[in-house]
C-alpha cells in the first residue's frame, strides 16, 4: 500500500489521495488498486459522480472550518466576510481585521476599543455602558 497524506488543500495531489481513500473505506479497497478490473460502465460513472460529490464535501466543510477565535469563541470566518467596512462606532477606526468584524457585530466596537473597555467587563458594556459618556477626561 502506497502512503497516503491528508491534505484539505484543494487542487493538490494529495487533496484526490484523501478522496480515494474515503471512497475505498466505501467500496473496499480493490475498487482503489483496479478500479476497472471488475467494473461496468455504471459503476465507472457512480464512482466519478462519488469523488465529485466528495470533493465538494470537503471543499465545502473547509471553509467552514476556518475558525475565528475571539475571546475563547470560535465563530466562522465566513459570517464576516461581508460588511467588513463597517467602523467603530466608538473610536471611529475602520474594521481591518477578521477580529474587528467580530468585535463590532458582539459589542458594536472594533477589537482595541474591545480589548480597552469591554474585555473583563461585558456586563457594563452591555448594560450600555460608553466611554465617551462616563470616560470624557480619560484619552
Ligand atoms: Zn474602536
């Protein structure tokens, strides 16, 4: 048996590896080393139409693995990739990072006014709690 490795990077060599290893738990493992010996034009064509539903799958199930990671939340990457112009409605900084976006959509602030005011002290925040109104004397 050949070594296989297992890679979710899509278009590479070992991306088809992991499929054909997937389909072989599937069929057993002659269907992988011969794939013609004993098979019709049928079975030929389900085995294709397999690897094209597999391969989407996994393509699939790999972006929503990309994970951002925000105070111990992991939220998808995916949810933020719209909006990610949005500004602070605190200090007024534009949203650049993945971390901004999720800032701004639990807290309505950018992760550094996060990080200053909200951090450790949520409750106050979502009591509605501003720096600007409470904090004037404070940069
Ligand atoms: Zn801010």
């Amino acid at each position: 048996m050949g070594r296989i490795e297992y890679s979710i990077m899509s278009d590479d060599p070992n991306h088809i590896a992991a499929l054909e290893k997937a389909i072989s738990d599937k069929y057993g493992d002659d269907t992988i080393q011969n794939p013609k010996a004993n098979w019709d034009e049928g079975k030929e064509k389900e085995y294709l139409a397999q690897m094209k539903e597999l391969y989407q799958k996994v393509k699939k199930n790999d972006q929503w693995q990309e994970k951002i990671d925000l105070n111990g939340i992991k939220v998808s990457k995916k949810l933020f990739n719209r909006d990610s112009t949005k500004c602070c409605p605190v200090c007024g900084s534009f949203a650049r990072k993945a971390k901004d976006d999720v800032c701004l959509i639990k807290f309505d602030c950018c992760e550094t006014c996060f990080e200053k005011y909200v951090d450790g002290r949520e409750e106050r925040w979502i009591e509605g709690w501003r720096p600007n109104e409470n904090n004037k004397n404070r940069s």
